[in-house]
C-alpha cells in the first residue's frame, strides 16, 4: 500500500523545491544525452524525492530458502542509493555502442493494465537483453519498468528481473514499489535464488 499524507505537499514545495529543481535541471540535462531511456535520472530523482520526504521502506528478501523481512526508513540519500542503485544498472542501455543493438517499439497495448507500452529488446548479447516502460500519457512519466539483465564474468553468471512501479503524486512520479527476482552460478560453486520484493510508504 501507498499513502501519501496532505501535509507533505506543503514540505515538497517550501522546504524542498529549489533543491528538486537544481537536481531536476541537471538530469534534464542529461536526459538529452540519452540513447533510448534517462533511467538514471529516473533512479537519481527518485533519490532525492523519497530522502526528502522520509519514505518507509517495507521489504521482503529470499535468499535460496531463507526469508527476512525488514522495515525502516533509509535515513539519507547513501540509504536509498544502496537500495535502488542497482536499477542504474539498466543504464548500459544508453551507451552509445547499443545505437543499433536493440529493436524499439512504441505504442503497445497492454490489456492488463490498460497502459500503452515502449519496448526495447536486444538483438544481440548485451547485459540489458529487454526493458519495457509502461506509460499512460507520455514514457518520461512511468507507471512501470521492467527489464531482464545478465552479468556474466570470470567468477559467475547471473540474470535478474528488475521490476519498478509508480504512481503520479501531486505531478510528480513517485516509486511505491520494486522488485528484484534471479539467480546467480559461481564458476566453481552452487546456483544461488533470490528476490527482493519492496513496498514504499509515506505518511
């Protein structure tokens, strides 16, 4: 669940805004650099947004057939890097190498959720092989992104779904929850499944 408390719109506004807006800017900077998708400035604002207004984070980790389960509130920026760097990782999809690499397509229809999508799938080996955003009026403003990644190195191999949603709060897009589902193989060892699944709350 999501809740959003009234009065937090006033802190957004008074006590937050020329921060957002020096950070903003900056990323739409960087946004025109962009090949395909600004998921690092997505990622970046999205710091920023839930560090301010003292977003609890609720989470579920499975690691092979172990569970926890923790509830906090990330106490600053470094907090919310160490939980959601690991969407900048779909990053590698802007490089400028990846041009030609990946088959585009917009308008999708996705009757599930009545949300058109923008789909990217890798033709070739490539660490993000597919990255889906679903959208209601424009993709600069989520409602879903998913992707498939894979890692592969001297040490191990690994594939990940990444999954983030939002919702549009007071014009802004705020996540409220993600998920991080795979696996990983050691050369010389066993397999190794895991999941985080994570809901945000603000009050």
């Amino acid at each position: 669940m999501f809740y959003w408390n009234n009065n937090l719109k006033l802190i957004l506004r008074v006590s937050a805004t020329a921060y957002l807006i020096v950070i903003l800017t900056g990323c739409e900077s960087e946004q025109k650099k962009n090949t395909f998708y600004p998921i690092d400035s997505l990622v970046t604002a999205q710091i920023v947004t839930l560090t301010i207004v003292g977003a609890e984070l609720h989470k579920e980790v499975a690691l092979d057939k172990q569970f926890d389960t923790v509830i906090y509130v990330p106490k600053d920026t470094a907090a919310w890097v160490n939980e959601l760097d690991i969407f900048r990782q779909l990053e590698t999809i802007n490089k400028p190498i990846n041009r030609d690499s990946y088959i585009i397509d917009d308008g999708l229809y996705d009757p599930g959720s009545n949300l058109t999508v923008k789909a990217f799938t890798a033709i070739e080996e490539l660490p993000v092989k597919s990255m889906r955003i679903y959208y209601s009026q424009t993709s600069r403003r989520p409602r879903k992104i998913e992707a498939l990644y894979n890692e592969e190195n001297a040490l191990y191999k690994s594939s990940r779904k990444l999954s983030m949603e939002f919702q549009q709060v007071h014009n802004k897009t705020v996540l409220t929850s993600y998920s991080i589902l795979g696996g990983q193989k050691m050369v010389m060892g066993d397999s190794v499944i895991f999941s985080i699944k994570a809901e945000i709350q603000i009050e």
